[in-house]
C-alpha cells in the first residue's frame, strides 16, 4: 500500500484534562462511484466519520502495538456513505495509549505528544478512474463534547458543547485552527492482525442500592471490562458522575484495587428530551458503579453495562457436577475477556493494564483452548519480536513503556519460546514456529552465556515464585521457593522446546546444539538440587511439581517425589501454598504420579488460601492474589490485590485435560487422548473444544454405580479413549464420529476407621486424613499434626487425645463426626 496521506494534529503537545481532537476536512465526490475505502488510524484511539455517520463497529481502535514498529490501519468499505458532491471526512481522536498515562510512574506522551490522525479515503470510479482523500494540510481541528479523556481516568462528555453537523460538508470550521503535521515513519503503518475490538455484550442491572451514606451503587452481578450506556432525561447543563469500582466493602463502593486510576466518567446534559450515552475513549474493570447527579429515581432499565474485548471466538467449554467449580472455571472465561482487549494485559482496573510477559506465558494453553487467539497472541509475538530486536531483550511488558531495561527472567522473559510452542500444541501450524524462531532463538542465545560453570541459571534478577502465599506483603518475589531453582527448572523446559522447535524446521545445527545445551542444563538442575532417590531441594511444593512436570526426573524418582509432593500438600492442609510460577502445574505433577485424590482434594478446597476460596467469597473474575479479599472481607492492603487476573486462573487447563479428559497427542489435536480421572465426588463433567478439525465433545456421567462415557471425534483425526474407572482398565482406538460406553463401575471397598486406627493408616487415604486435619486445625490452629514421622506413625486418635491437657471433649466429638462422615460418603 502506497501512503499519501500524513498524520495530522493539534499545533500544541496534549497535557491531561485537555479535550479530545475533533478533525474534519471536506472533499468532492465525481459521478459513477463504484467502490469507496476508508483506511484510517490514529496516534491515540480514533473514531471516525463520514457524513455525520459513524464509520464501523471498531472501539478502542487502532488498539494497543507497539506502535514504533506496528501501526494497524483498518480498511472500511464505505462506499455507501459517499455521495456525489461535497462530502465531509471526519475524526474525533482521544488520547488512548498512544498519549496518555501508562503505567504505574505516572509518565505521559509514550509515543506521541499529540493526538494524531492518519485517513486515506480511495474512491474508484466506472471506466477506471481512480482518487485519493487523505489527511493533509487541509485537515482542520476543533474541540467539542469531550472534554477529557485517559484509559485510567475515565471520560468527560459536555453534550452541550458538541459541534453541530461537525462532520457534515458546509459546516462552518472557520473557528477552528489548521491541523499541523505530526512526523511519523509510514512505514510502521500495518493491516491489523488481531480481531478488532467491540462491545460484544450488555449486561443489565442484578440490583440498585443505596448504600449506608446515602449514595446510588448498581451491581452488574459480574466484573467485567467496558463502561456504561446510560438514558436520562433532564436538565441541562447537569452533570452525571459515573464511578466504577470491582467490590464494595462496609456497602460502599471500594477503590483500593484501583489506586491511582480515577475510573470516573461525567456525561453533562444536554436537555431537551431523552439523551442516550456511553464513552468512547476510556475503559473500566468493574462490576459496580457509584452513580451521581442523576435526575430522580435511577430506573435500572436506564443503565447497561457494555462488555468490551478483541472479538475472538470461543472455542473451548467446561462443565461439572459441583457448581463451585463450573463457577471457578467461567471465571476464568470472564478474566480472560476482560484482559484480552487488544493486549493481553494483568488486569483491566487499576494504573497498570500491562502486557505483562508471565501473566500470559503462565496462562497460554487455557487461553489457546478458550478462545481462537492466533490473531491476537500472533500480533502480540510480533510486537515482542520486534521490541525484542531493537532493545537487545525481551521486555517485561509487551508493548514496552517501563522505565527501565528488562533482564532476562525464567517465566517472564521466556515467553518468547513458551508462547509460540503452546500455539503450535494448540494449532498445530509449524508457521507459527517459522515467524517466531529468531526471536526463540535470540532469547536462548542470551541466557546461555549467563549460566554459572556449572549451567545453573543462577545469577541476576529473578520474579521467582511470584505472589506465593507466603511471601511477604511487601515482597512477592520472595517466596519460599529459590528463585534461581525456579529458573533453572524452567530453563530446562525452553531449552527443550527450543530444540524440538529447531529440529521440526530442519534446523539441524541449531537442534543439535539446543538439545546438548537442555542436557546440560538438566543435568546441571539434578546436580544442585535433586537427590539420587527424587527428593529436590527447598522441599517446596513448587519445587516438586517443577521437577515432575518439566521431565526433569528420571522414571525411577518420579514416584519418591510425587509421593514427597503429597505429602507438603498435605501437610498444608490441601491449600495452595504456591505462586504464578507453580500453580499452573502442581495438580498436573500430583495426578502424573498417583495422587489424584491429593490433586482434587487441593482444587476442591475453599478455606484460604485456595482455588474455590474466591468462589466462596463471591468472586465473578480470577483474582491477583488467593486473598486478595481477606476473609474479614477487606481488601488486601498490598497495593496489588487485582480482582480480575487471570494468571492463577490456568489450573483450567489441568481442568480440560484431567477433569474433562481431553488432551491433544498430536499438535492442532491431529491425534488426541481422552482419559477423564473423575475424583473431588463429582457425578459428571463434560468438554468441548473447537479444533482446527472440527468439535471434540467428551461427557461422562456416573449414575447408580453406571460409568456412562460419550465421545465425539471430528473428521480427519483419531483417538485413544482409556475409559474411566473401568474394571478392566479397558481403552480403545476410534475414529471420526460419535462413540458412547457404558459399564458398571467396581464399587470400592470401605475401610472402616476409629479412633483406635493408627495415623499412618488414616494418612494413606487423603480424604479422611484431610477431614481429620481439618478437625485439629479448627481446634488448634497453627499446630502441625504429620502422621508419616517415625514417632507420631504408629499414634492412634486416641492415643493423641492423651496428649492433649483435658482432652476436650468437642475435639473428640468433631473427630469421630468426621470420621462417620467419610464412612458414609463411601
């Protein structure tokens, strides 16, 4: 595409609070029209006009690139909006990314100090005849009803003051100025890659309250990402103030998880009859709005809630017995609609909304399932490739707008070879591979020669565990895990996927020289902190599950460590004891080595710090932290207690593959395993997951001692079914097609236990060890109880009960309920 047009602003840099640029210039349309194009972009977010007609369905848009190497231009067919004569090409331009406030230092102006428009309208006519409208010297700018915006701080609209017919030819401009040219390079100018943005759905309001001081709060019953369309009759010059707020604490709305992002919006009436509005140039994490000024009794069907998100196509489902879980998991659907607004950012509410690298590479296989994102994911590679590139590493954040340089980090930095691997699992598109191998390949190359003479990454920053539960408020990088373990166990994994990446594009010498270099540094993990039996250093459960799920143990350890892993979750009561870099994998690691109730026992969990605990506390999104709402009710005082963050959200993935029982054998599921493990006492799950081949569909239900098991297969693939519970642990080879079992299941034998069964014995069956750890911990809170040490093994109950000064009475109560409880749930 040849650019003849230029980007064109105001003659002055933007401070904040200023209004929005209103752009327009006219042109003359011949006879005989056959087709019309509009391609338009902006340094900031542009919505464009055509004769006093909005152009498209796009909002936010040119979305968030990094715009210095990728500028995505959006082609309009707007033939229809033409006419012959004189016609008026319009603009209104907010600050958006491009100008305003990102990032928590507060900074302005990342990439331009000035909005700036970039239009150029081809209009081709009969007979060949072709002309080109674009932004130039003629292009004239004004202000209007915006009189302030930022994607942090919300959006203020004086319908008052808006421009009558401003996008209309013959509209009198002669007060406005002459737009100057704003120098950018056209050669950043790109056709977009990724969906577009759009408001996708409306939420209406589950209830208005008045809270304790007397305000007007609407809960949307659902944290989400967008704004507000309100309808209101009234005076005018009055002023309507919409503030927007993820929870509320003593019945107010609570900003804490906001800081310093004002997320407020004022719409200023017009008057003169019913008045429709909702803003354009801002967007909002919420699920309540504090509303003010409103013109009598707010009437709910007066308000919606927009939802707004990259128009991806969902493309994976799940389901249970338990609706605990199914609302676990659709929180996790809703946290990643509500980061996946151009950029797949940590959060969409407070003064950050980043496109933090680990959120992303830790939560990548959910994401592939749930949605279609090669567009977005494949746009966003190509920003970090190209950044990448120029900076000489791969940044935290994808755009980069920190202050600071980036070191190489394992999770973090990573993604560069994580992330396309997890596409090509999902896809199955060697391309993929193809675009992405230099930047793979450049990240490698970095850290090698940072490895300790031993190969051990263990030099220089690292996140390490990041927000492991027990870190310190004010450290969430220290946890208990060491975080150069961290690295290296990870580095093991990149490394190994780097050498499958080289050897499937035929890179011979590449994959021979990645593949010595995973060696080494796997042989260099198992020398500093594996013992010769599977025990790893920290005994941590983090440390565990990444040594097992990265194939970092030989066969004959696996079991020792699988059995130690167990054991520490256990021990901690079956509540999450891990951060971003251990979760996604600690159930996968408990269920791969034999404890599959021990892996149910820590998802089905509710107390804190857990994954059901939000759940139960009323959670709609996937939180930053286990506790970023303590159980008091009170917000985490951190400073980083997010509510809508889908990182801690990926165990959705041990959900589709364990639970459900889904797992591609093959890259793009040419060749699949269905193997559900039901556990945690559910009677049913069932998923689907829109492949490159078409649905897979698996369903089991357990009724009256009666597996029933339905499986759909799409053209074009095949299957391994090993089906569940079977007496005969029967599997079976299918094709294409619809395929259903049904067998009666082996009723398990119940073991009778008392008071009077050693603990070791209650310890071997996580159920009732948990119910009866549970009873202590009530009671004693705080004090270890570890039926596997030499001298507590061969204790019974009531042997412990003699320990205990008094031996109360509700302690032993509470144990023999418990104890009667598991004997009737088997």
């Amino acid at each position: 595409m040849t650019w003849l047009g230029t980007f064109v602003g105001p003659d002055h840099p933007c401070e904040a609070g200023e209004p929005a640029a209103y752009f327009r210039r006219e042109f003359t349309a011949g006879d005989g029209l056959r087709r019309a194009t509009l391609h338009v972009t902006a340094l900031g977010i542009v919505e464009p006009y055509l004769n006093g007609a909005r152009v498209g369905d796009e909002v936010l848009a040119p979305g968030w690139t990094s715009y210095r190497h990728r500028l995505a231009v959006t082609a309009h067919d707007v033939t229809d909006l033409v006419a012959p004569g004189r016609n008026a090409l319009g603009a209104i331009v907010g600050e958006g990314w491009a100008v305003g406030r990102l990032g928590w230092e507060g900074r302005r102006h990342h990439y331009s100090d000035r909005p700036a428009w970039f239009a150029q309208l081809e209009l081709e006519y009969t007979g060949g005849r072709a002309e080109i409208v674009a932004t130039d010297g003629t292009v004239r700018v004004g202000t209007g009803a915006v009189r302030a915006n930022g994607i942090y701080d919300g959006e203020e609209y004086d319908a008052r003051q808006e421009p009558r017919g401003w996008c209309q030819a013959g509209f009198d401009d002669t007060g406005w100025t002459p737009a100057v040219r704003v120098d950018w390079d056209p050669g950043t100018l790109v056709p977009p890659a990724a969906p577009p943005i759009r408001r996708v759905e409306e939420l209406a309001p589950v209830e208005v309250i008045t809270t304790p001081s007397g305000r007007t709060v609407v809960d949307f019953g659902q944290n989400i990402t967008g704004w507000l369309r309100i309808t209101v009759t009234g005076e005018a010059g009055r002023t309507v103030t919409l503030r927007h707020a993820e929870v509320l604490t003593g019945g107010e709305i609570d900003v804490e998880t906001l800081r310093t992002a004002a997320a407020t919006d004022r719409y200023t009436l017009r008057g003169g009859g019913t008045e429709t509005w909702e803003p354009r140039f801002t967007f909002h994490g919420f699920r309540y709005a504090e509303i003010d000024g409103w013109p009598g009794e707010l009437d709910p069907e007066a308000v919606r809630a927009v939802v707004v998100h990259s128009d991806m196509v969902r493309t994976g489902w799940f389901e249970t017995s338990d609706d605990l879980l199914n609302r676990l998991h659709a929180n996790v659907v809703w946290s990643m609609r509500g980061n996946f607004v151009g950029v797949p950012t940590d959060c969409p509410q407070r003064d950050e909304r980043l496109g933090w690298t680990g959120d992303l590479n830790t939560f990548a296989p959910t994401a592939g399932f749930l949605y279609d994102v090669r567009g977005v994911l494949g746009s966003w590679l190509a920003d970090l490739a190209a950044e990448q590139r120029e900076r000489g590493f791969v940044p935290f954040v994808v755009p980069d707008v920190l202050s600071t340089p980036s070191p190489p980090t394992a999770l973090w930095s990573d993604v560069a070879v994580s992330l396309p691997w997890a596409l090509y699992q999902e896809y199955g598109d060697e391309e993929t591979l193809r675009r992405c191998y230099d930047s793979m390949a450049a990240f490698v190359r970095q850290v090698e020669p940072l490895l300790d003479e031993h190969g051990l990454w263990s030099r220089g920053y690292q996140f390490g565990d990041w927000l492991d539960p027990d870190a310190p408020a004010d450290n969430a990088s220290g946890g208990k895990t060491d975080r150069h373990l961290v690295a290296s166990a990870y580095l093991c994994r990149t490394t190994r996927q780097m050498a499958r990446t080289a050897a499937l594009l035929g890179r011979d010498d590449d994959a021979a020289h990645f593949a010595a270099l995973a060696d080494r540094v796997r042989a260099a993990f198992r020398r500093e902190y594996v013992t010769a039996s599977g025990r790893v250093a920290n005994e941590t459960a983090t440390a565990y599950a990444l040594a097992i799920a990265f194939d970092i143990l030989d066969a004959d350890q696996l079991q020792h460590a699988g059995d130690r892993l167990a054991e520490l979750v256990t021990k901690a009561g079956h509540r999450i004891s891990t951060g971003f870099a251990g979760t996604p994998w600690v159930t996968d690691a408990l269920s791969r080595t034999g404890h599959i109730d021990d892996a149910y026992l820590l998802l089905m969990e509710t107390g804190c710090p857990s994954f059901l605990y939000p759940v139960t506390m009323g959670a709609t999104t996937i939180w930053e932290r286990w506790d970023s709402i303590r159980p008091d009710g009170t917000v985490n005082p951190s400073g980083m207690a997010s509510l809508n963050h889908y990182a801690l959200g990926a165990v959705a993935d041990w959900l589709h593959r364990v639970v459900g029982g889904l797992t591609a054998t093959e890259p793009g599921y040419r060749r699949m395993r269905i193997a559900p493990r039901p556990g945690g006492g559910l009677t049913r799950a069932r998923v689907a997951h829109d492949t490159a081949h078409g649905r897979v569909e698996v369903a089991w239900r357990l009724d009256d001692g009666s597996m029933h098991l339905a499986v759909t297969i799409p053209q074009g693939t095949a299957a391994t079914v090993v089906l569940p519970l079977h007496p005969e642990s029967h599997q079976a080879e299918v094709g294409p097609g619809e395929h259903t079992w049904r067998y009666e299941v082996p009723r398990a034998a119940t073991e009778t236990f008392t008071m009077d069964t050693p603990l070791r014995t209650l310890a071997e069956d996580p159920a009732v060890w948990r119910a009866v750890t549970d009873v202590f911990a009530a009671h004693f809170p705080g004090v270890p109880i570890d039926a596997r040490s030499p001298e507590a093994a061969g204790l019974s109950l009531n042997a412990v009960m003699g320990f205990i000064p008094g031996s109360p009475e509700g302690v032993r109560h509470d144990l023999v309920a418990a104890l009667a409880a598991h004997r009737e749930q088997k």
